[in-house]
C-alpha cells in the first residue's frame, strides 16, 4: 500500500477520503484493510457520501450510490424502517425510470409486484361534497406510473442496505474541514466523516436550514386529518363509484376539501407476486385512503394533540353536510391509522438551494417541501436522487470534482423543482377561496350547478359516441 494512502487513513483511524496524493494500482477486487479497489475513484482516492434521512430520496439515492460502488451511510432517527406516516404514494414515469435504472431486476421485479395494478389509476376526478363528478383528468396509459403504499415502498427500499442503514440515529449537526471533507454529528455523542452529506431528512431538515441559514419552508395555511378505512364486506359498498378508474379530490362550502383513493393490490398488482423468488412482494390489505383539508383556522384548539377518536369526530364535524356514505367510511377507520398533518411548502419562486456547491447538499422536502396534494412529493425527491447519483458518477469516474457536481445537481433539480411545488398547492389556493363568506356562497350555487353540467356533458358525449 502506498504511504500517502497509508498515512490518510491514520489520520482518520480507518479511512481515506478523496484527497490522495499518490495513486494505489491494485487489481480489481483486491481487498484493502476491508474496502476494495471499486470503492477507489480513479485518480483521487475513496468517495463516502453521508446520507440523513431514510425517506424515499434518501434511500433511492443509497440503493443507486451502492449499485454504483460508492460508500454511502445512510442515518435515520425513527428505530424501524415501518414507524412512517403516510399512506399511498405515487410514483410517476420519471420516478419509476430511475428507480428501474439503481434497483436490480429481481428487486424492481418486487416493487411492481407490491404496487396497485395500472387499472387502479386512469383518471383522477374532482367531485363535490356530494361525491358528484365535477371534471376528470385521465391518465396516459402508454407510461409507466405506480401506486404503492408508503411502509411498503420505504422497506423496498431499504432491502439490501444491511449495515449501511442506522436506524435510532438523530443527526444534531454538521462541521466541514479545510480538506473538503464533512462530519456529522448525532445526539448520542457518535459522528460520521464521508467526503459529502447529503440532507434527505424531510420538512424541517437541519441539514437543509443550517446551510440556507433560515427555514426552507413555512406552513401552508392548510391542514389535513387523514387515516385509511379497511375495505370489508360491510364498508366496500359504501365506496363511492367515482373512485373505480382513480382517486378523487373534492371540494365543499365552507373550505373543506376532502383526498379519496381506493388501495387494493389484493384485487391485482403490476406484477405477479409469485414471481418474486429474490426479493418478496408486500401485499397490503385493501382500504379506503382519505384526508381531509382545511384551513388551519377550521380547526379548533390544537389538533395535534388529539387522539383518533377525537380527530375521526373533528373530521365527521368538518364534513357535515357531505355525502352520508363518505361520513360513514371516515367513522369506520382504523384508529391506529388516523393522524393530524400540518402541510408545509416551499416557495417555488425562490432560490431552492442559496448555498454554494460543496461538501453539503440536500434533497426532496428538506429543499423543495410541497404539501400532498399534488402527488408529487416522493417522485420528485426520487427523481432529485437520481439526478445527483448522476452527477456523483462522474466524480467517482474522475470528470469532476464533489463541489462541481453538486453545483450541478442544485442547478438542474431547480429546473423541475420548483413546478412541482407550485402544481402541489394549487389545491391549497381553492381551498382557501371556498372558505371565505363570499366563496362558501358561490360554491353553494356552484358545486351542484358544475356537477349537473358535467352530468350533462357525459350524457351528450355518450349519445354521440353511439
């Protein structure tokens, strides 16, 4: 072994980072004090990248910088893969591409096969309160999209981590050093040194607001109780017929809007389960996904401080005057699945990332928060860790140097970033609108008046096509 190499790890009690100054040619495979001659970037030495946070980005990009041979570690504060929130996710085309490029066959293979089958999404409708068809926007059949819990999609996700995964770590801080390199910090005195951090930990990301010196969000102004009603013999033929092609979102006086989407692999998934001999399919019971949105001063007191009993009866409340069959699958739900969210969301005309490229960067809601109501969150941070494995690849191949390719990465994540967040809160700004007096009068009038035209326009359209 070379004595710069020798020497760099001493310094660091059992590691070298990238700053080599002369170059080890060993054969390809060759062990060296436990790492191997993949692990070396041609040229400049060992790449370790610090990843905080085992959200889908967070994870997307461990899974593609292990496939690519890079050292990644990735530090997680909940104690299990399953303690998440959340319900169902959906993944777009472009997520679903990178996530075919990082995973291996067998393992995307397993992913399909725990995923709701394509009939589960070809339009996506917005209703009234009375869970009447307002407009439709159907899907593009001809891309592949999924539709996959999220506990189910984060312990795919994981798979295969092993040690790389440490779970019941809380990161506290970071410090860089004059070598380029970075050391996190976590609450039980431990630290972590790699040659780039990268913050995927979500809403409120200390990684993300000690670099941008401020928050890199603020709340919405909307809020949301949601929880997920089981699909039994005596709830599924309260579901209402508008959810059979795909979720729905619905609006009603007063500011109320209410998410609905029907989760059933059981009924057929992308891929037959059976199939999976390396890695297992995870196939969820079927239910009723719902979330309620209002804005925050529609709920009384401190909402997060209820339990599910108290916010399944603040929700009946909230959807007085709503369809009685939809009152009737929020009073069934599981209450260990019933949860208050305050949403929050970036600004999507500011500058998502005001920091220099570096030894630090961040990804999904820890740059570009968006509330749920786009369907785009997950997809997105999925798509931002795609986006900076590329740019690491060309570090590790010895094109550019860390601070370059993040500079990069912040660049081009920009460019995509900030629509998504503006598409998400769209939903938010109606919500508003139908909460003032002026706007819960207009869409007393209006709701039914817009239902009945689109009646009319389906029973028009239909006689033509005959």
């Amino acid at each position: 072994m070379s004595s710069a190499l020798t020497g760099a790890m001493e310094d660091n009690g059992n590691r070298k980072f990238v700053h080599m100054v002369e170059v080890f040619e060993p054969e390809a495979g060759m062990p060296i004090d436990g790492l191997t001659i993949k692990n070396l970037i041609p040229g400049g030495g060992i790449m370790k990248v610090v990843v905080i946070g085992a959200g889908m980005g967070g994870l997307a990009l461990a899974q593609a910088l292990s496939r690519r041979g890079i050292e990644v570690v990735v530090h997680e504060r909940d104690r299990a893969v399953e303690a998440t929130g959340g319900y169902r996710l959906h993944l777009d085309h472009l997520a679903c591409a990178a996530l075919r490029r990082h995973l291996a066959p067998q393992h995307y293979q397993a992913l399909l096969a725990s995923s709701a089958g394509r009939r589960a999404f070809t339009r996506f409708a917005v209703a009234d309160h009375r869970m009447r068809l307002l407009f439709a926007e159907p899907q593009d059949l001809t891309v592949e999209t999924l539709m996959i819990g999220r506990v189910t999609l984060r312990r795919l996700l994981a798979h295969g981590l092993g040690d790389s995964l440490r779970l019941g770590s809380e990161f506290t801080g970071h410090e860089t050093h004059p070598d380029g390199t970075v050391t996190a910090h976590f609450a039980d005195g431990g630290t972590e040194r790699g040659d780039l951090l990268v913050g995927a930990d979500g809403v409120g990301s200390r990684v993300a607001q000690a670099l941008a010196g401020r928050p890199t969000s603020s709340l919405a102004g909307v809020s949301g109780i949601a929880g997920r009603t089981p699909l039994t013999a005596g709830t599924r033929p309260l579901v209402p017929a508008l959810l059979t092609p795909g979720p729905a979102l619905a609006f009603g006086p007063g500011g109320v809007g209410l998410f609905l989407t029907v989760h059933d692999p059981e009924s057929g998934t992308a891929a037959d389960p059976a199939s999976c001999t390396e890695v297992a399919a995870i196939i969820e019971p079927p239910s009723l996904v719902w979330g309620v949105l209002a804005p925050d001063a529609a709920y009384p007191g401190r909402p997060r401080e209820l339990d599910a009993a108290a916010l399944i009866e603040l929700t009946g409340a909230l959807l007085r005057g709503w369809c009685p069959d939809v009152r009737a699958l929020v009073d069934a739900a599981d209450p260990g699945s019933v949860a208050f969210f305050g949403f929050h969301a970036a600004d999507p005309d500011a500058d998502l990332t005001p920091w220099p490229g570096g030894a630090v960067t961040a990804l999904g809601d820890a740059v570009h928060a968006m509330p749920p109501t786009g369907g785009m969150a997950a997809a997105t941070a999925i798509r931002d860790a795609d986006l900076l494995a590329e740019e690491l690849a060309l570090v590790q191949d010895g094109q550019c140097t860390i601070p370059s390719a993040v500079h990069r990465y912040q660049q081009r994540m920009a460019a995509y970033a900030g629509e998504a967040v503006r598409t998400s809160i769209q939903p938010l700004r109606w919500i508003e609108r139908l909460a003032t007096p002026t706007g819960t009068r207009a869409a007393r009038i209006a709701l039914p008046a817009f239902a009945a035209a689109a009646q009319l326009g389906r029973v028009f359209t239909r006689s033509r096509d005959v």
